[in-house]
C-alpha cells in the first residue's frame, strides 16, 4: 500500500536549466513546463520558486520533524507548537519567520489548490510535502494555511494515500494544525480522529506515519471534549497497544494521549476497564531501560488515576507505591546512626561474629562481612527491605532525596499536596524514613500512606520488614491529633494481618490505645480506628489470640491485664455500646467479651450496667422499621443492606458476649429475663443475615434454660423455624460436599418427621423445592432418602403441588423408579400424589 517511490524536495537538485529528481519520473524544466520519463505524475511548480521561497517550503534538512508536546504549569495542556523541530534548521526556520508574513496566499494557496482530488497523485504528494515543511516554521506560517478553510479537509483526505511520504505528511501537517490551540477542534471537526483510527488499525504501518498520526492525536488529546471522544472511541485499544511499541517515540505519543485522558475524571473507569494500568506500571516498574518521556507520561497518567479509593488498590497490586512528597528540607532533621552496631530494618540485632573491632569501623559499616552464611537466614523480604532502607538512607544523608521534584512536575491530591510514585521496594522504605522525621505534617502525611497502600499480605509484611511497626506505635503518644489518627488508621490497616498483629501487640500498641480511648473529648474517627484495632488484636474469636489466655506477652501479665480491665476502659466500652453506631458496637462487645474471658469473675463488667449496653445493641433502628413486616423486611434488604448487615453483625457480637455473661450466676440474678428473651426472639424473626442469628439462637436457648419463668419448648421451635431451618436449607443450596449436603437433608427430615409446627411452611418459604430436587438426581442414596421424604411431606398440602412439578420432580421420579434404585418405592408414593 505504501510501496510507492516517494519523491523528496531534498532529492531535488538545481543544474543549469533543467531540475531533475533523481529516482523519478519527472523532468522540471525552467520554463515551468515538464517532461515524463516514465509517466507517472509532474511538478509543475518548483521551478517557478524563487531560491528564498524553495528554502521555505523544500528546507534542506529532510529529516522527520519531532514536536514535543507539553502540558503547561497552569494545567490547561496548551502544547508549544514552536518545540523541538529537527527540521528546518535555524537559519531556515529564521527565513521562514521573517517571510512568511509577506508570503500571504500566493504559494500557499497554490499549493492547497494543488490538494485538490482533480489533481495528479504525485503533484498532491509534492504540495501535502511543501505545506506539512512550511507549517514547521510556527505559528505565523499555520494561521496563514488557516486562511484557507478547505485545507484541512484536503489533509485528512490524503491521509488514505497509498504513498507513504503522502499519509507521513498528511498526518504531520494535522500534528502541527493541532499543535494551536485555536486550530483544535477544527481538526477534530473534520474527521481526523476517525481517519487516524482507520490508518492505526493497519497491521503493517510504516512507524513515521504511526508516529506522525499518534502525535497528532497526543495534541487533540489536551482538550477537555476531545479527550472524553477519545476515551469513549475505538482507538483507545489502539493507543494502549502501542505501548509496547518498538519506536519509543510512538510509546511516548502513546503514554501522553493516555496522561492526557486521565485529567478528566470520566475517563478513569474506560482506561482502567481498557487494561491501561497494567501497561503504564511496567515502565515504572520494569528494570529493562526507558526513555524518561515515556515514564514521566506513564507516572502521569497513573498519578490521576491512583486517587480514586478503588484504582489506588490496582495501582499498588501492579507494585508501585504512592509517597507524598515532603520537601527536602523535611529531610535534614534525619540523622542515620552511623556510629551504632547496625540492625535489621525491623529492629532485629545481628550478632557480631567478628570479637575484634575493624581498625577503620569497616565492621560496622560492611554488615555483611560480619554476617556468617552458614547461619545466616535473611529471606527474600528482609533483603528488600535492606537494600530499600540503604538507598533512601543514601539518598537522605547526600541531600539528594526528592531532588527530581524540582524539575518535574508531580501530581497533586485532593488536599493540594504533591506526591509521586515509587516501586514498592523504595516506596515502603521512604514511608518508613518520613515517619523518622520531626516534621509533623510529612508524618501525617505518610501514615495515610502506609493506610492507603496496606491493602494485602504483601504490603503489610513488607511494611513489618522495614520497620514501620516501632516509630507507629511510639507515635501514638503524639500530641498532635492529626498524627495520631493517621497512624492508627495505618495500625488498623496492617492489623489485618495475622502476623503483623502479632508484632504490633508485642510492641505494646494495647497500653497508648487504650490510653486514647479512655479520653472522651477524642474525635469520633480517632476512637472508632483506635476501637478497631484493639479488636482485632483481643477477638477471642482468633486461635492466634489463644496466647492471651495460656500466658502473657513479652512477660508482663500483670501490665497487660491491669490495661484491659482498668474500670475506665471498661466503662468506656459500655459508653459505645449504648450510643455509638452499629459498627462501633460490634467492637465493643468483642472487647468486652475479650473482659469477660480473661476476668473469670466478670466484676468489672456487672459493675458498669452492662445490662444497658446490651439491651441499647439489640434494639438497633434499622429493624423497628419493619416491626415485623415481611414486606417491609424485604424492601429493607433491598435498599439498606450495608445497614442490616452491620446491624446483623453488631447484634451477633452482642448475643456473644451476653452467651458469656449467663456463665455468672451474679449475672444471671441480675438482668430482667423475659425482657431479653422477647429482644431475641423478635431479632431471630427478623431481616437480619442468617449467620448472624447462629449465637443469638445461642443466646436465646441459654438464656431460656437459665430462666425459670419461661418453657423452653416455644423458644426451641422459633429457634428451628428462624435459624435451624433456615440454616440447614441454606446449606444444601450452597455446599459443594457430598457428605454435607446428606448431613443437612438428614437433619432437615428429622425436624419435618417430628412435627414441628409450621416446619415445612418455613422450607417452602425458604425456597427449599428445586435444591431438593436437584439433591434427589444427584445425591448419595442417604441423602436421596432423606430428601424424597422431605419431598413427600411437603406434597401432603396440595398448594405445593405446582412448586414441586415446577422444580423437575417428575422426571427425575420416574427415572428413578424406571431404574430401580433403592428409594423407588418412596419415589412411586410422591409420584402418585403429585399431578401428572
């Protein structure tokens, strides 16, 4: 398609009279007029310029012209149409300003003229070639080709040339157009976008072209309205596929049109949905070379998508780690230990294997001469973050820290606060430094970072490796409430971790939370993440947490319980468990049964009227809105499910920790039992999660056996009806075990079997038929049993007769009777009873 021979200005020589283009066809006479040597096309105007205006539009440099586009500080995006030519030379790029105004429409209008479809191919080539040259010159030289209205249209037309000198010219004429920010919208107007697309879409395009065509769409790129049409076109695969590119200047084009899309929010969900974070990582993250442009486009492009909540979380699983950008004189108040034997990040000593010290301290400084390889069990994730920690070290002690950010341009948060982003090697590291620093925003500032980037096993372990884990806690006494909320919002995070929860408890986090909860002028951020992550470290739920109860940590039993039990925290907790929201409540009652657990008297609970605070967290709002409505219940599912759930779980806590409680017979004289057990079976009939009803079913049956007012028997059947039931068909819908699945229909028999009121109204209900049926066609033979009893039980009520038809009992009945099997003399009974 592009095979074409091209003919060049730069092959034109003058000789005498007579002009001849080598390696053409085409004899220029002086006289204007041409003569064919083969045929093919003519140049009817060469001869006619004078040596000045053959200057300005055949310049004597041929070179491909690179236009480099930058954004402007004050974010508008205007592109320097004047930047980095490579063609013309200087002294030709002076001649063409200072003639271009006088220039007017006389060659210029030619040579658009000479765009025209009446015109040869080749005399089309030669003017696109003359015009795209002439438009180098600047500003001057594209307004006066904007005097000419047909030219652009002309332009996008020739770009479905076959020459490839045609289509390279063509695209680089729209590139300089574009490059104007009044000029635009006129190129987009005109069909350039959709032209550019068909020509990319071409599997065997010639890379100047490519680069030509992409670089004009990097500039269209810089406004707002052009930017979301390219977003939402079918060039934006294109434009993401070039980035693996073998010409970097197509992957730089590539990487700004994508920087450039994602300055309109409304485009980050079509990048990411597009694959666009994973391809702009790798240059960041990649140890292969790249050009700077392309990874300062690519930083770019994913400094405006990190701070959306959600792509932040892509962003860090690609490896990259976002780091506010401090100032580098935050820095000067580091100062490294440089006369101390040296540690692990982590804190952990190495042991000296060398008895006599280094003449010159080279023991101290080369650790790893001192460091036994036989003995030496350093894994992967410690030598990351030693190599780390040694190169922001370095780099802090030189001065030459954030020393990038003086000459490029960084993103900026919400908050107007500059940050960058580093592989996470050295971002955990430089967050790990900034929090060694006296500078209390910088502080803040990294904590929300390391809150931020905690998202899994990976992070929060290497965060442990490099030390966060001693400066957050030794933080926590700050007196500044900004810093304290930012690092315990960083504790919570890395709580998450089983691991690291270990350590942070070790360090002694429980004593300063405790101390801050305690404190009743806090904010309400401040002491639901300080509430968090106490619960996370005393969930008795956790088999980790059993070494509370076979011994103490570190060796201080005494310290530690004396926190936990201290009549202030405790009267704290009971405090959030009557007023404070749902989620606030599940904390409290895991900590308070954590109390109840590691205090076998429970005096310090029944002494706060802890009766108040369980009554408050089982009558939550959300479910007095459905007073027992099952209409209402189910609207309440569909619009406020966040809210149920949390209601669920806060209730579930509640039940747990009163399950405990009924273990004190103090307890037990104490608390008005009807009015608990009415609480409880109002909660088990409601819209609350069936896993959050399993330990208020507890509660409910405990508290009943305990109370000598109330028979049991009721409480029993409302506990098969609201939880049993519900659970058992539950598990038969959604267990994968074969040995579940028959244990759950056996126990399901047993409870229809024994007549319990209104059982099977709660299993049609609970859309038990067609999981049953399927359980009959594949089941064991025990399951099979169980489940066609169940069957023939719930066809005793003629009403659901058409429930079981319509669940594909019939057919599967028959096959089994057809065939036999153990169970076809119960499956020829249901049979008989359904119609058929």
């Amino acid at each position: 398609m592009f095979a074409s021979t091209i003919l060049t200005p730069s092959k034109l020589k003058l000789s005498h009279f007579v002009l001849y283009a080598p390696n053409s066809d085409v004899e220029i006479l002086p006289s204007g007029s041409t003569k064919y040597r083969r045929g093919r096309g003519r140049v009817a105007l060469y001869s006619k310029l004078t040596p000045q205006d053959r200057r300005l539009f055949f310049p004597r440099s041929h070179t491909r012209p690179v236009l480099t586009a930058r954004v402007s500080n004050g974010g508008d995006g205007a592109f320097d149409a004047t930047s980095q030519h490579s063609s013309p030379s200087v002294c030709d790029i002076e001649e063409l300003n200072s003639t271009s105004s006088g220039l007017g429409s006389g060659y210029v209008a030619l040579f658009v003229r000479m765009l025209g479809l009446d015109h040869d191919p080749l005399d089309r080539e030669q003017a696109i070639v003359a015009l795209w040259k002439y438009s180098l010159g600047g500003k001057k030289c594209i307004d006066t080709l904007m005097q000419f209205p047909g030219c652009i249209n002309l332009t996008v037309n020739l770009l479905r040339s076959e020459s490839t000198s045609a289509c390279e010219a063509a695209a680089g004429l729209l590139r300089s157009l574009s490059s104007v920010n009044l000029y635009r919208n006129s190129v987009a107007e005109s069909g350039a976008i959709e032209e550019i697309n068909r020509l990319l879409s071409h599997s065997s395009l010639p890379p100047e072209v490519k680069e030509q065509s992409i670089c004009t769409l990097w500039n269209l790129s810089v406004d707002e309205k052009l930017r979301i049409k390219l977003a939402k076109s079918d060039i934006l695969p294109l434009i993401i596929k070039y980035l693996d590119d073998e010409d970097v200047k197509v992957k730089e084009a590539a990487g700004g049109i994508l920087a450039n899309l994602a300055l309109s929010h409304v485009n980050h969900n079509i990048l990411v949905e597009a694959g666009a974070i994973p391809k702009l990582a790798k240059f960041l993250t990649s140890d292969s070379e790249e050009s700077k442009v392309i990874k300062k486009e690519a930083r770019n492009a994913l400094q405006e998508l990190v701070k959306d909540d959600y792509y932040r979380i892509l962003i860090v699983e690609e490896g990259l780690v976002p780091v506010p950008l401090v100032g580098t004189d935050a820095f000067k108040s580091f100062t490294p230990g440089l006369y101390s034997w040296p540690t692990l990040p982590d804190g952990t000593e190495i042991e000296k294997t060398s008895k006599q010290p280094s003449k010159f301290g080279a023991s101290e400084l080369l650790l790893g001469l001192n460091i036994d390889e036989r003995n030496a069990n350093i894994d992967e994730a410690k030598m990351n973050a030693i190599v780390g920690r040694t190169q922001q070290q370095f780099l802090a002690r030189i001065g030459a820290i954030e020393w990038e950010g003086k000459k490029e341009s960084h993103s900026e948060g919400s908050d107007g606060q500059r940050f960058t982003l580093l592989p996470w090697m050295d971002g955990v590291a430089r967050l790990v430094l900034i929090l060694e620093l006296e500078d209390k925003s910088a502080i803040t500032r990294a904590a929300d970072s390391i809150a931020d980037v905690s998202i899994n096993e990976h992070m929060r372990i290497a965060f442990k490796e490099a030390g966060a884990i001693k400066p957050l806690v030794r933080l926590l006494d700050s007196d500044d409430d900004a810093v304290k909320l930012a690092v315990t919002r960083a504790l919570e995070r890395l709580c998450a971790s089983n691991v690291v929860c270990q350590i942070i408890e070790a360090e002694g986090v429980l004593g300063p939370l405790i101390s801050i909860l305690k404190c009743s002028k806090i904010s309400e951020p401040l002491a639901e993440k300080s509430l968090n992550t106490i619960a996370r470290i005393l969930d008795p739920s956790k088999e980790m947490k059993l070494k509370f109860y076979d011994g103490p940590v570190n060796g201080s039993e005494k310290c530690f319980r004396n926190d936990v039990l201290d009549s202030a925290f405790v009267g704290r907790l009971v405090e959030i468990l009557k007023s404070s929201t749902p989620h606030l409540q599940g904390k409290a009652a895991l900590v308070l049964e954590f109390v109840a657990l590691t205090d076998p008297t429970m005096v310090s609970l029944i002494s706060v009227d802890i009766e108040s605070g369980l009554d408050a967290a089982f009558q939550q709002k959300i479910l007095k809105i459905s007073d027992g409505d099952s209409d209402i219940e189910d609207q309440l599912l569909e619009a406020y499910p966040v809210e149920v759930e949390e209601a669920g779980l806060a209730i579930s806590a509640a039940s747990r920790l009163m399950t405990r409680l009924l273990d004190s017979q103090q307890f037990r004289d104490k608390i008005n039992s009807p009015h608990f057990i009415a609480l409880l079976r109002g909660i088990l009939k409601s819209c609350i999660p069936l896993h959050s009803k399993d330990w208020v079913a507890a509660c409910l049956v405990k508290l009943s056996s305990v109370s000598t007012q109330t028979s049991s028997n009721p409480i029993n059947a409302e506990v098969t009806l609201y939880e049993t039931i519900p659970r058992l068909i539950e598990q038969i819908k959604t267990s994968f075990s074969a040995e579940a699945l028959e244990s759950a229909a056996v126990e399901l028999n047993r409870i229809v079997s024994e007549g319990v009121v209104d059982a099977t109204r709660a299993i049609v209900s609970e859309g038990a038929i067609y999981p049953l049926v399927k359980m009959i066609e594949t089941g064991s033979d025990r399951g099979v049993e169980a489940g066609l009893a169940i069957l023939y039980n719930l066809s005793m009520d003629s009403e659901n007769h058409s429930a079981i038809v319509s669940a594909g009992a019939v057919p599967v009945l028959r096959r089994i009777v057809l065939s036999q099997r153990p169970q076809w003399v119960r499956a020829l009974h249901l049979l008989r009873s359904l119609p058929t």
